[in-house]
C-alpha cells in the first residue's frame, strides 16, 4: 500500500480560514489528505547466485519484486511533482549510480540506444532503453541491473534490500534539491508515530514528590487537558493498580495502551482531604509545541515546531491572555523552530490576522499551486505583536512570520532566518519508508520568494550589543536602520542570483538567538511610537527602489 501525504503544506483547498476553523488532521504527518499511489508487492523467493557460497556469513537474499515496486512507486511520485520536469529515464539512471558508488569498479554507458552495466571493459549486462516506457518498464530495468551487480560484486552481494534502496535513492536526490530525499522504513515509522503522537496515553507526565507520585505537566493536547487533572496532584492508582513505591517511569507503562481504551485514575489534590476518581479514555496525542508565560504585561509564546494540533495549542493560550486587561504585547518566540505542516503554519496567522493571503504556493503540479487566504478575525483585536526568529527559524516558521510582517501585524526582531521555501509531499512506499519529494516554492503576501533569502527582520540583534543599541536610538529617532534590506528583500522576485541574496542578508547574518532578543522586543512593545515606526518599515506593496549592492 502507498500513501502520499504533505508535510510542510498541504494544498487542500483553504481559500478562507477563521481563527476557529483549524485544518482536518492529517492521516500520516504534518499536514494531510491521503491518495493511493501504487499496488502491494509479495515476496518471492531467490537463489543465491553460485558465487556467494565462499561468503562465509551469507546476508538474507533480497526480495528485489519489493524493490521494484518501491522503485516503480517513487517514480510515478516524483515524475510529475518534481520542481523540475525529469523524465523516468533520467530517474532510473541517476539511481543506478548507487551501483558505482558501491563499486568503483562498477559502471554504466547510456550513450547508445541500449544501456551497459560494465566491470572495467567487459559488459556484464546490456539492455534497450524504453522509448516509451511506464515507471514500471523502468523499474525493472533498475532491478535487472540491480541483479546482475548482485551476481558480479561481492560488495553488492553483501548489501541489504534496505542498504540498496537506501543508495539508489541517495544517488537519485544527489541531482535534485537538498529537501528531496527517501527515508528508510524503520526511521520513517519512528517518525509518523512522533508526528501523529506515537503510542496511546492521557497526555500527562509524572514526576516525584517525597513519598508521591504527581502530575508534573498537562499536554494540551492530550485527554487530561479538558478532565479535572491539574498539575501538582497526587497519583494513588491506576486502573486499580497502587502507584506507592513505584517509579514514574512504571507508572507511565501503565498510562499507555491501545487508543480509546479506558483509563481511571485516583487522584488527590494536596491540601484535601478525600480523594477523586476520574476516568479517561487513551489517545494519540501529538507532542505539544507551544509554551507560554507571562512577563509582566507582556505574554511570551515559545512555538517549537508546527505539528498537527499547533494552531489549536496557539487558540487556546491566546484566548486565555486577551482575558487580561492590562495585556500590553504578545512575544512570538520562533527561534530554532524548524517548520512543519503549512497549513497549521496558515491557520495561526488566520488567529492573528483579520483577513488577506497568508502565502502562496507554486509548482508545475496543480495541487502544489495554492493561494492560502485566511479571513474571520484578529483574536488580540490588534494586540502588539514582536515575534522572534535566528538563523535556525525554518519553513513554516518563516511563512508565518513574513505572513504577520507583511501585513504590518508584527514587528521581527533577531536575526536573517534560514531561508527555507521550498514545499515537500510525503509518499509513504510499499516498504513503509517515505518519500519526501519538494513540489512547490513559498512565496510570500507581498510577492518575494522565502527560499534562499529568509525573513529580514526590521530590528536587527545579530551584530553585537553596540549595534542593538544604535537600532534602537534610531527607533527612537523614528527610523530603521535595516531599512534598505527590508525594502530590498520585500522586491526580490523569483530566480534572484546568489550574489543579490547575499547581499541582502549580510546586513543581519543568520545568527542564534539569544536573551538580548527578549529585551529588545520587550522595548520595542513597550514604547508604541518605536514599535509604529519598526511595522512601518514594511511597503504596502512591492516598489522599485535601489538595489541592494553586492560589493562587500
């Protein structure tokens, strides 16, 4: 079985989102609706060639039928999805290099009408290329070669099913960007699990106090999010099961188990005198990732990634902090985060902006083309917004802070982010690796590409303290000082060369963030004459201004 599904984005059709109307979860990871891809494959069973006998350790026969219909999958995925339109000959042979890379003393001549697997000057197989040929015809013409190296090399011989498709697709991505790649079986189901929230539970976690077992932490996410658990309560049993005398990690075991099954739990709120009982019922609960505090009249919101259930997390505490009538600014932290499921990327801007195109996704498929609008209301009413970003912030981070800085929603502090706009689809293939394959470009509302140049900050803090200082006397002053690499960045229009994004990050280099960031957004929200001038310095729209210069 196949299963294609979307992280970073997912271009379902969302030409409208309210702050409410958080996207369908998805089915694998980060963001999701599912598509059949190819068929099941069966195993069959293969002689070990005559040589292989001197091998004093023989390796388990590979089932090249899985290998085929793993190859012949991966190539009806990227054919039509790739940026760049390759074909499935270009495909097959660049996998087929995985051969050479294996043994050097393998190699491949494709100039004629037929294709040679050669050892040095002898022709160990020669097959004709299809003129027309399926991803299946390919296919087998990978796995005819795959065989025949078998039966030659002793290094190819000793090679698993997994080590040699884990090669041949190293050696096909090695001709395409550097997000598209293939992810092994074991690696990709350790990765659905964590995305889609792994094994059953309560969504809680337990620590020790004296002779007690407690609640140490609430997943917001989780069943006991919404159940009359809080933190710092004791644990006396589950299911029945006393927690005295056991470790937090037994008692964890037993709060895990198979998704909708009951859970009943003991519990004692330290200071009363009789004990409760509640009942949960287990769920898969994705990992939480976002943390908030207040600091004064400021809330501060860490956002860690963009999982399924982020913008949710998001709703939730914002909806507790505009409670607060002395609430003077919210702080966005998404230093180090490194992106995620687009859409939930999408519906937190939805949560922050009134209305207008959050992104735009492009691609030579048609699904990959999407323009993200979101509408229905700012749940601050206008609160002050200060969202911080370094070098390691990525993809969906960075939609989302060119999204609210665009709109003049948000003021960015920190340093250039990574730059990551590039957009992949996951198929999951029959060996229950994945696919990861980039299929469309960010752009983002006023029109310039993320990928390569990152977000620009309008208060600059990877130069040092002194610079920090004079950023915000010229604040004071009405001004911004990376005035022109805002201007520059915001005109930038896809293919910009390398020697112009450059140029343009130089003036704030991609640095970590450190707890000066913290300061300075915290100035720049207390003082709202600095903070208009800092949100200013994004144009309403595209213009022509000077050029950025090259020379260093």
């Amino acid at each position: 079985m196949v299963l294609a599904v979307l992280l970073f984005c997912q271009p379902a059709p969302l030409h409208a989102q309210s702050k409410s109307d958080t996207p369908p979860p998805e089915s694998a990871p980060g963001s999701a609706s599912t598509t059949q891809a190819a068929a099941s494959a069966s195993s069959v069973a293969e002689q070990q060639p005559a040589s292989a006998a001197a091998v004093p350790d023989k390796p388990p026969v590979p089932d090249m039928l899985m290998v085929k219909s793993v190859i012949s999958t991966a190539l009806q995925f990227l054919q039509p999805r790739t940026l760049e339109a390759h074909s499935y000959r270009d495909f097959t042979l660049w996998g087929l290099a995985s051969l050479s890379a294996l043994d050097p003393s393998l190699s491949f001549d494709s100039r004629g009408a037929n294709i040679q697997l050669l050892s040095g000057q002898t022709s160990l197989l020669s097959r004709p290329a299809p003129t027309d040929g399926s991803a299946d015809d390919w296919a087998q013409i990978a796995v005819d070669f795959l065989d025949t190296a078998r039966a030659h090399s002793l290094i190819v011989r000793t090679t698993s099913r997994e080590e040699l498709v884990q090669a041949f697709f190293d050696e096909l991505f090695n001709h395409l960007d550097p997000y598209s790649r293939y992810i092994g079986p074991s690696s990709a189901t350790s990765d659905r699990a964590a995305r889609v929230g792994g094994e059953a539970d309560i969504g809680v976690s337990l620590g020790q106090s004296g002779r007690y077992l407690v609640i140490s932490a609430i997943n917001a996410n989780g069943p006991a999010w919404t159940a009359a658990v809080d933190t710092g309560d004791r644990l006396l049993s589950v299911n029945n099961r006393l927690t005295a005398g056991k470790t937090p990690e037994m008692v964890m075991e037993w709060l895990r188990g198979e998704e909708d099954t009951p859970v009943v739990l003991r519990l004692l709120t330290p200071g009363q005198r009789r004990a409760r009982t509640v009942t949960l019922r287990r769920a898969k609960t994705p990992p939480e990732t976002v943390f908030a505090f207040a600091s004064g009249s400021i809330v501060v919101l860490r956002v860690t990634a963009f999982s399924s259930d982020t913008a949710e997390e998001m709703s939730q505490y914002l909806d507790q902090a505009v409670q607060d009538t002395h609430l003077k600014g919210l702080i966005i932290d998404l230093r180090g985060n490194r992106g995620g499921v687009l859409q939930q990327a999408v519906t937190a801007a939805a949560l922050l902006l009134d209305r207008g195109v959050a992104a735009v996704t492009s691609g030579r498929d048609a699904q990959a083309n999407h323009i993200w609008a979101v509408q229905g209301g700012d749940m601050t009413n206008g609160l002050p917004i200060a969202i911080l970003v370094d070098g390691r912030t990525a993809s969906a981070a960075e939609i989302l802070a060119a999204a609210l800085a665009d709109h003049r929603r948000a003021v960015v502090i920190g340093s250039a982010t990574l730059g990551k706009g590039l957009v992949q689809t996951v198929a999951q293939l029959p060996d229950e690796g994945e696919l990861f394959v980039t299929w469309s470009r960010v752009i983002a509302p006023l029109r310039w590409p993320l990928q390569g140049l990152g977000v620009m900050p309008q208060v600059c803090t990877s130069l040092g303290a002194a610079d920090v200082e004079k950023n915000l006397h010229n604040l004071a002053e009405g001004q911004v000082a990376n005035q022109a690499a805002i201007t520059a960045s915001r005109n930038a229009r896809f293919p910009i060369p390398v020697s112009q994004i450059m140029a343009i990050r130089k003036t704030c280099p991609a640095a970590l963030g450190t707890d000066r960031d913290v300061n300075v957004a915290r100035n720049v929200l207390e003082n709202p004459e600095w903070y208009k001038t800092a949100i200013n310095a994004i144009p309403d729209d595209a213009v022509t201004s000077p050029q950025i210069s090259a020379a260093p």
